[in-house]
C-alpha cells in the first residue's frame, strides 16, 4: 500500500484567515491563485497580495470544504493531512484522484505534482510541474 505523504510548503507565510479575497485565474497552463497575505501570524502588510503560480498546470479543483468539514472528517483529506490552513504537496498514490470533478486543462504529464492548499472556506487542488509564491 502506497501511503499519501504531506510536505508543508507555507513555513513563512499564509493566506489571511479571515477574508482572503480569493481569485483564480487561468491562462493556458497556467494557474494563478491569488489572495491576501496573513498580517497577524506571519510578516506582511495588510491586505498585502500573495500569488500562487502553478505552472505546468493540467487540471485543478476548487471545492467548498471549510474549517468546520474538514475538522468534522468530511473533508477529502480529513484524518490524512497533517493540519487544516496549510499548503502542501500532496506524493504517493492518490486512491479516489479520478473521483473527483476537476477542471481539466490537458492530459497528465509525467512528473506532475500533486498541491493543496487549504483556505478559510474553501481548498484547493492543483496537478502542476511546478510552483512559486509571489508577493505584491
């Protein structure tokens, strides 16, 4: 059996945990989440835009679990992800990938990583060659 493993990319920043103000954008194979940096836990101005850029994208998700699902084990990585409010890289064998509704943008390439990031009200999923964070 192929256990999921979670690695923590968000050691010295996070999205704002009260109202974030979400947007996502996608262009080719490019996906762009932006949002409002933590002031209060982290260092960042107030109402500071953080960017994630998930380049290489070949789909991603965007699903309604809270705070509240997922402490309450309803969430898709409910009792699996190490804590609810982080960004991770999700590796190993993923048992139920399929079974969800992703947004398709092409076919799966070989090396493809697996991220997550969980929000106040929300997550987020995306298969991606690769990451970075910018800051505005």
């Amino acid at each position: 059996m192929n256990e999921l493993t979670f690695t923590r990319l968000n050691t010295d920043w996070n999205a704002e945990p009260n109202a974030p103000a979400l947007k996502l954008a996608v262009d080719g194979s490019t996906v762009t989440l932006s949002f409002y940096l933590n002031p209060f836990a982290f260092k960042a101005a107030e109402e500071e835009v953080g960017r994630l850029v998930f380049t290489e994208c070949s789909r991603w998700r965007w699903d309604a679990t809270n705070d509240a699902a997922w402490f309450s084990g309803k969430g898709r990585f409910s009792g699996e992800a190490p804590g609810w409010g982080d960004f991770y890289e999700i590796a190993g064998v993923d048992p139920s990938i399929d079974d969800q509704d992703w947004e398709v943008i092409s076919p799966d390439r070989d090396g493809g990583r697996h991220f997550l990031f969980y929000l106040r009200d929300e997550a987020i999923e995306c298969i991606a060659g690769n990451w970075a964070l910018m800051r505005k």
